[in-house]
C-alpha cells in the first residue's frame, strides 16, 4: 500500500466521521484497552450519558462476539478463554447519531444460525425487544453460545433503530468462510 | 468459612464476600472474557455459605457501573439463591446503587426485586 493510499483511506474515515477503528486481532486485553480509549474518545463528543453508556454496551457485546465467534483464530480453536480471533470495528457519527459496525470471518454453515438468531429482531418494536430479552435472560443457556446467548439481543435493545447485517462473500460463494457484518445505530 | 475478595480489575468487578460480618459487596466494571469462568468461584463460596445459614441478617451492596449480557445473567443467578437463603428463613437487604441517568441498571435492579420477592431490594441513586 502506498502512502496515496493511506491518505484516501484516511480521507475517507474523516468524511465518514469515524471516531474509532480497528482491524486486527482481538483479545479481552485489547477490547478493554479500546474501550477505555473509546470512553475517552466519547467523553469529547456531544453524545448524551445515555447514548455513551449505550454505545460502550454495543462496543463491547460486538467486540466480544469477536473474540469467541470469529472463524479465524491464533488461539486454539476449542478454547474458552484467552482467544484471540480477527475482526474488525468501526465507530461513526452520523447526524447526530453515532453507529458501531463490527465484521469478523464466520464458517459458512453458521449463516443460517445467525440469520436466525438476527431476523426475527428486524421487525420487533422496542417493547418487545424488551421483553424478549427478559425472557431468554432467565431461560437456559443456548449450547453453542459461549455467553449468555444475550449479545445480538443486548444490541438490539441498545439500538436506536433496527439492527443492520450481511453476510459478504469476500474469497467467492465457494469458500468455507464469509464475512459477518452487524451495524447497530445509537 | 473463609472470606472472599478479589480485586477489581478494568474488566472485573471488586468482589468483597465479608461472611464473617454476613456483607457481600460488588463494585466496579463487570465484562470479563468468560462470565462463567470468572463468577464460578464466586457461586461456589457463595452456595457454601448460604447452605447452613438460618435466621442470619445478610447486607448486599451492588454498585455496578457496567455490566455485560453475560455477567448480567451471571448477577440474576446470584440473585435467585440469595432469594432461595431469604426464603429458607434468612434476612436479606439487598442496596442496589445505580447511577440515575442509567436506567438499564436501575430497570434490572426493579426487575431483581421483582422476581425475587423475599428479598428487601432498595434502589438507590448515586450522587
């Protein structure tokens, strides 16, 4: 990459009003050290206590789907703790509002379970959002979630308009991997 | 039975579990990699102490200022044996302090008191 290029990538960012971004690989030491950053980062901006609180929550249930979910690995596929996996998060302004868009690899035979998991929360109201999450909260645990199961719900429910995702094809329909994307508005 | 206290970190709440004086306390941050690993340990003193527990007066003081989805249903669990202990006779108040403009935190302390009726909730503002 030349710099020329750095600059229109840089150039593009500030148009976009990207407050923060990151790609790379992601560790629990890495997400608190940019969340920190973020929360200073914020503390200059307009955003209302509110929307910072609610931001931080979508920052960190994204960045931490990251570290359990993502396809691409340094640490040992089946651990549970100390993972490191790759990814990549944006925060931007946009009139007034902020948003928070995470992308991290995925197998493909995980699509459908995803999909699942999203649809359903595209058409909900904030009410039933609510109650949907009060709901699972306090039901079992999801087997293949390394969480509470509650990440893409606790998103929702901080978002201030429906939850946006898609899956992009990045090395051809063919490949085992595709790449998630999940924007979430605050 | 021994006290237990782990330090907070910048993801981790300060746990300070005084059995001797029957006051549990959880403060700070609450994120940590894997909930279930992190509160294991917790659960289990705390399970160990309220087993043989009977006519005791309990002081729980939360102060929270963040909590991830996981450790939010790691705090509900520690909630319904708190309820189970005040139930089986014990006294329990629970302090919840949440900052005023944080109604996440403030709703999920109502809904604490809520499903666990037995226990003497008080939701409380920060400065």
């Amino acid at each position: 990459m030349s710099l020329d290029h750095f600059y229109r990538f840089q150039d593009l960012a500030r148009q976009q009003s990207v407050v923060f971004y990151y790609t790379g690989y992601f560790s629990q030491a890495i997400v608190s050290a940019m969340g920190d950053a973020l929360r200073q980062r914020l503390n200059q901006t307009d955003a209302s206590n509110v929307q910072r609180r609610k931001l931080f929550s979508v920052f960190i249930e994204m960045a931490q789907n990251v570290v359990h979910y993502s396809a691409e690995h340094l640490s040992a596929s089946d651990s549970t703790d100390q993972e490191i996996r790759r990814g990549a998060l944006w925060v931007g302004e946009q009139n007034g509002h902020f948003y928070v868009v995470c992308a991290n690899p995925v197998a493909r035979e995980q699509v459908g379970r995803i999909r699942d998991k999203l649809m359903p929360l595209l058409g909900m109201s904030n009410d039933d959002i609510k109650q949907l999450y009060k709901q699972k909260l306090r039901s079992d645990n999801d087997a293949e979630s390394k969480g509470a199961g509650l990440g893409f719900l606790t998103v929702a429910r901080e978002a201030t308009e429906p939850v946006e995702f898609d899956f992009i094809d990045e090395d051809g329909p063919l490949s085992p991997i595709t790449m998630f994307y999940l924007k979430a508005s605050i | 039975m021994q006290n237990l206290h782990i330090p907070a970190t910048s993801y981790s709440p300060q746990v300070d579990f005084d059995f001797a004086r029957h006051h549990l306390s959880l403060r700070g941050e609450s994120y940590p990699e894997n909930a279930s690993v992190f509160f294991a340990p917790i659960m289990a003193a705390l399970d160990a102490y309220l087993t043989p527990l009977d006519h005791v007066r309990i002081t729980v003081d939360v102060q929270l200022a963040y909590f991830n989805s996981a450790s939010t249903k790691a705090i509900l669990a520690i909630f319904e044996r708190l309820n189970a202990a005040a139930v089986a006779g014990n006294y329990v108040t629970v302090n919840w302090h949440s900052d005023p403009d944080d109604d996440t935190i403030m709703e999920f302390g109502q809904e604490i008191a809520e499903d666990s009726p037995a226990l003497d909730v008080h939701l409380l503002a920060l400065a």
